[in-house]
C-alpha cells in the first residue's frame, strides 16, 4: 500500500507532521478541561514559523461550530501566499465515536484526514486517544484551478 510519505518532500512531512504535534496535544488539553472545542487551526509560514488560528469573531456566543470551521478555512485562504501548510482541528462524531479529526493541507498538493477517536475524560481528566487512521483529504486551502 502506497503511503502520502511515499510522494512528499522530506520538508512537507516535516511540515505537516509539526502542526499534527502541535495540534493534537492541544485538541486533548481543551476537551480534558471543557469536554469539548470548537474548531480551529494552525499554520505553517513560508518562514517556517508555526501560529495557532481561530474563526473571526461575530458567530455569535454559541456558534454552530460547521460556521466556526467555515471561518477558519476562511482565514487560513485569505493568508495562503504567506504560508506554506495549514491544519484544521474539529471534534467530530465518527460511526457513534468521538474523534478529533484533523485536516493537514500543504501547498505542495499534499491533502490529508487524520481521525483519532477518544474516550471522553471523567472528573476533567484527559481524554484517552485511540489509534489515528489517516486518509486522502480534500484540499481547502491551495485548491487547484
């Protein structure tokens, strides 16, 4: 079976693998605290610095979070010429499971789905994360014309 990490550029699998360590442990840190988040995001710059993203404020105090994933991709278009790779995270409900699912993207054409089911905390402890599976994505970001 042919892997993503069969075409990609030593330097995009570090890029994407970065924002999947980054994002991840943050996902489990906030359901550990809220039992939930709503999405959001990171990227990559073309310097190689990596920063955080939210959706724009103005959905509202309870914003459907399909809305708050709209803003984030939103954004993460609006600054495509400025970055390099882009990660959107959302909590998600997967055949009956929780899951963090986390959308990878880099310019060069790499587009990837990363679903890591959990078993939701008790008493605000840290969510227990199952393994992850990995699948082609959709691009949301360098779409090709």
């Amino acid at each position: 079976m042919t892997s993503w990490r069969d075409t990609a550029s030593p330097s995009v699998q570090q890029d994407l693998d970065g924002l999947l360590n980054l994002v991840l442990p943050l996902a489990q840190e906030l359901l550990g605290k809220n039992g939930r988040f709503y999405p959001f995001g990171a990227l990559v710059s073309t310097a190689g610095e990596v920063s955080l993203t939210a959706s724009e404020v103005g959905l509202g105090e309870h914003p459907q979070p399909d809305r708050v994933l709209a803003g984030v991709y939103d954004g993460a278009r609006a600054t495509s010429g400025e970055n390099r790779a882009a990660a959107f995270v959302s909590d998600v409900l997967v055949e009956g499971s929780d899951a963090v699912q986390v959308e990878l993207e880099h310019r060069d054409g790499i587009a990837l789905v990363v679903l890591v089911p959990y078993k939701p905390a008790t008493l605000k402890r840290v969510p227990t994360f199952r393994d992850m599976s990995v699948a082609p994505g959709e691009p949301r970001v360098w779409i090709a014309s």
